[in-house]
C-alpha cells in the first residue's frame, strides 16, 4: 500500500478542528442544516459532486421525521450560526444527508464509504474537566450533543475525501462518500438505499469509533448489531374531574402505565438475545384532572429480524390490550427500523490489510467480543449484497473514560487519521482486490 496515503499534519489538524466544530453545533436528526452545508461547501471546495437534498433522499424511506415547527426552527439557527442559506433552503423540509462523488473518468469500481453526521439528544456536561467545556468546543445547543461519536465520523468523511482528492490520479473508478443523518433512531438510511445510490456499490465501508478503552483495537467485520424496532404510542382518553365526577373520564395515563408494565413482561426469546425498552413515558395536565392524553417511547431489539419481529408483534399485542383496559384510543406509530446483517466475509481480509501497519494500530480483529447496539447502515450493507457488492462495518477502538450517549463523552482524536487512512487504502486497494476474487476474476 502506498505511503502516500498517511494524513499530513495539516490534514490532522484539519480532522481536529472539523470535529470540534461539529461538535460545538451539534445538531439531532433531520436538523443537521449547519452540519450538511459545512460538508457540502468543503466536497465543493475540494471538486467533489455533491448531491443533497430532496434528490438524495428516497422521501418514503424517511422515519421519525421532527414537526415542521422543529424543522423550521433548526434552519432558522442553522442560518444564525453561519449556514450558508441557500443550501438550508435546498434541504428543505430536513432532507439533510449530503453525498460525495469522486468520478476518475477510469473503469474500476464503485467504492463507498458511510459517515453519520447527526448527534444525540442529551445535555452535555459543563464539568471543568469535561475536554470540550474546559476547551470552549461544548454544544452550544440546548439538548444537543455529540454523545457517540458522530462528529469525528463527518471530520473522517472530509478527511477522506481531501486525502483521495490528491489521489486521484491513482485511482479507478468512482468513490462515494455518504453523510448519512438521522443514524440515532435508525431513521436516516432507509432513504437513501430507497432513493438508488447503494445499487452500484461493489464495495462498502461503515465505520464508528467505539468507547471500548481499548485504543488502537480495530474489528474489520462488527458483527452483533441487534434487529430493532423503534416506535411511538399515543393514548388518546378523555379528561375529567379528578374529584367532581371521574367516572366520566377515560385514564390514558394509566393505560400507558399498563402498557409499560406489560411490555417489560414480555418473555425473551428462547433462540437468541432480545430487548425491550420504554424509555419515555409522558402523560397528564393536572393533579385534579383525569389524564386524557399519554405518549410513550419504546423500542424492541433481537439478535436476528425474526427474534425481534416476534418482539415488536407482542409489545402491539401488549399496547392494544393495554389501550382496551382503559377504554382509550391509541395508535402506534414507528420511526426507527434496522434489519441485522452479516459483514462479507471474503471482504474482511482485505478491510484489515488496509489497517496493517498504520500508526497507532495494535490489534486487528475480524469480530467483536461484546455486544453491540443497533445500526441503520446494515440497510445499505443489505442492498450492496443483494446487487452483488461486498459490505463490512469497521470499529475503531478509541482510549475514553466515558461511554458513548452519556453527557461526558468525548472522541480521543488521533483515531481519526487511523480511520481516514485505511479508508483511503480501501479505495486504491478495491480494484486489484475485486480482481483477485476467483468470482470476478
């Protein structure tokens, strides 16, 4: 592999400052206004095609879309923090994940890489010795933070495309990189892999940076992402007076309540692991007033699709029953899917002689020996094996005291030009590897 592809101390300061400035203006999903337009004036800068908007998106793909109220609001702050706005406009209603195009102009491959952009709902930490509030980096957005890792995924993303941009003529085929937005909720690929622009892809690449304590671990074939359901219940009941005259009303409140109960009740499946979680309950306008409204949060999870199927089919079972008890309406409501699938394993090989000797590597492994949560980008792994492509999801181990989604977590920085680089292998590497494959050959 070429030594060529190492990032230059102007790269990694850039991948530094990229990152911190994402994470300064962290924004959720389907708001990443501020964040897609910085991504899209850098491709720009740099010759990249970019595609963004409506046109990216696959519009019925789309999952747990926020109110136009919520919409609005975040291109109106995407704007004041110095979005460009005419790029916010072309988003339009949050279409907000960005595509990179290089085109050499050479027959090869279509080689694609997945960065997630958007952040999580939390409030991060002012602790002195929390690094971005001691460092003035902290989300300065209410409710917003960088809490898994995603800021330093788009910094990679940048990196990667600023590394091949001087690589170009090295290289054959096409590259894409995807900015995907909404990845926390397991909303935002759907709509992209609907919208066509994995059905050319002969190798892709998702990568995360993982709290593992563990820097310099590197899993080239992440392996034990759970199936997952993730939706919303409304209970619509009828208020009354509390004291006065109660039997006249109709508890949603409680109905939720039962649902809670009954959906934390439900059996784990005998073949595999399974999960299930409320995480939100919120109901009720007054001590003295019959609760007429509930709405709860929930997500199942399953080792496999069937495992979590089953899940998800009794919680409706349980959410129904609960909603008949109390004599209440409810509808159920879901925003947040991903299917479980398996890395390519003739790709694996490959993947980690693309992390081989880089500096600050120490461990390659072809799995991972713990669990995992779930992701959306097994979609886009899915429709790239299905149209005959080779798919894999890379962990990059990283040194931090804090676990991702909490409010103090933080990215040890220096494994982005670990990612950057493999990535970078990856795409001059692709063709003589395709090649080599007794299929293909």
């Amino acid at each position: 592999m070429s030594a060529t592809t190492t990032p230059d101390a102007d790269l990694r300061q850039s991948l530094v400052a990229w990152r911190r400035d994402f994470h300064r203006f962290a924004e959720p999903g389907w708001t990443e206004f501020r964040t897609s337009a910085a991504i899209i004036g850098v491709l720009r800068g740099l010759g990249w095609r970019t595609v963004y908007g409506p046109e990216l998106h696959g519009a019925s793909g789309r999952l747990g879309v926020p109110g136009p109220e919520v919409l609005a609001a975040a291109r109106e702050r995407a704007i004041a923090q110095g979005a460009d706005a005419e790029l916010v406009a072309a988003m339009g209603e949050g279409f907000t994940g960005v595509l990179g195009v290089l085109e050499t102009g050479r027959p090869g491959p279509t080689v694609c890489f997945r960065f997630d952009i958007d952040s999580n709902d939390l409030i991060e930490s002012a602790a002195p010795d929390h690094r971005p509030a001691a460092q003035g980096f902290a989300s300065v957005n209410a409710g917003a933070m960088h809490g898994c890792g995603h800021d330093g995924h788009a910094a990679m993303g940048l990196g990667l495309a600023r590394l091949l941009t001087g690589l170009r003529d090295e290289l054959n085929g096409s590259v894409k990189i995807i900015f995907q937005p909404a990845e926390e909720g397991l909303r935002g690929a759907h709509s992209l892999v609907a919208a066509g622009w994995l059905d050319d892809v002969d190798v892709f690449a998702a990568t995360h940076l993982v709290a593992d304590g563990r820097p310099g671990h590197v899993v080239t074939g992440a392996d034990t992402y759970l199936a997952s359901t993730k939706f919303d219940v409304e209970f619509a009941g009828v208020g009354a007076h509390a004291g006065g005259d109660p039997e006249k009303g109709r508890n949603a409140l409680l109905a939720a309540a039962q649902a809670v109960l009954g959906l934390h009740a439900i059996p784990r499946h005998s073949a595999g692991a399974s999960r299930i979680n409320v995480g939100t309950l919120t109901a009720g306008e007054g001590r003295n007033v019959v609760p007429r409204a509930a709405h709860l949060r929930a997500e199942t999870r399953g080792q496999d699709s069937a495992i979590n199927d089953f899940m998800f089919a009794r919680a409706q079972e349980v959410v129904a029953g609960a909603a008949a008890m109390y004599g209440v309406e409810h509808s159920l409501t879901v925003v947040g899917r991903a299917d479980r699938e398996d890395p390519s394993p003739e790709l694996l090989p490959f993947a980690a002689a693309c992390f081989q000797d880089l500096p600050g590597v120490t461990v390659i492994s072809e799995r991972p020996d713990g669990p995992s949560g779930s992701e959306d980008a097994t979609a886009m792994m899915r429709r790239v094996k299905e149209r005959g492509g080779l798919a894999t999801y890379v962990h990059i181990g990283m040194a931090t005291e804090w676990g991702h989604h909490t409010e103090r977590f933080d990215v040890d920085e220096d494994a982005l030009a670990i990612g950057v680089e493999a990535a970078a292998r990856m795409a001059l590497g692709a063709p003589d590897f395709l090649a080599s494959l007794p299929e293909r050959s």
